[in-house]
C-alpha cells in the first residue's frame, strides 16, 4: 500500500499537470504556513524528523492498520520527495484564499 500510495501522489501531480489543471508550488507547510520564513532543507529535515516519530510513536496502531499507515507514509514520502526535487510540494488541489 505505501509504493501504491507514493505512486498515487506523484502521478496524480504530473497527470493533474498533464491534463491542464493548474499546479501550484507550496515552499511552507501546512497551506503556505512558514512559506518564506525557513529553507527548503529545513523543512525537508523536519518533515523527515515528524514521520520517523510518528512511525515509533504509534508503531503498534500503524501495525493493526497497515492500510492506513501504507497511505499516511506514502503521501508523506511523496511530499518529501517533491522537496527535494522542487525544493516545494506541489499540489494541484484548488485552495480558497
């Protein structure tokens, strides 16, 4: 599920991309939040820095629910991922603002 997932995000992103919609580029976390405030790299680190936790901190919940963990850490590796190969997530997600 995690492969499947990873997959999933990167492929919706250059498809969404493929398909005219517009991709948008979010060097912050969380909607824009720290958005020019701090380096890529740090950001990259901390994302990194908070799935290692959360994986040790529940490990036992994400082993009951292998699905749900498959899903959360591939998403999550996706968006590490675009960090740093773009040095920002994409998204192709239309956000009010």
């Amino acid at each position: 599920m995690f492969l499947l997932a990873l997959g999933f995000d990167q492929l919706s992103k250059e498809g969404a991309r493929f398909l005219g919609y517009s991709t948008t580029f979010n060097p912050g976390i969380s909607l824009g939040w720290l958005g020019g405030a701090a380096a890529p790299e740090i950001l990259t680190g901390l994302t990194i820095a908070v799935i290692v936790f959360l994986w040790y901190q529940f490990k036992n919940a994400w082993m009951e629910h292998p699905v749900i963990a498959g899903i959360f850490f591939g998403a999550g590796l996706g968006n590490v991922l675009d960090r740093v190969w773009y040095g920002s997530v994409r998204s192709w997600l239309p956000l009010p603002g």
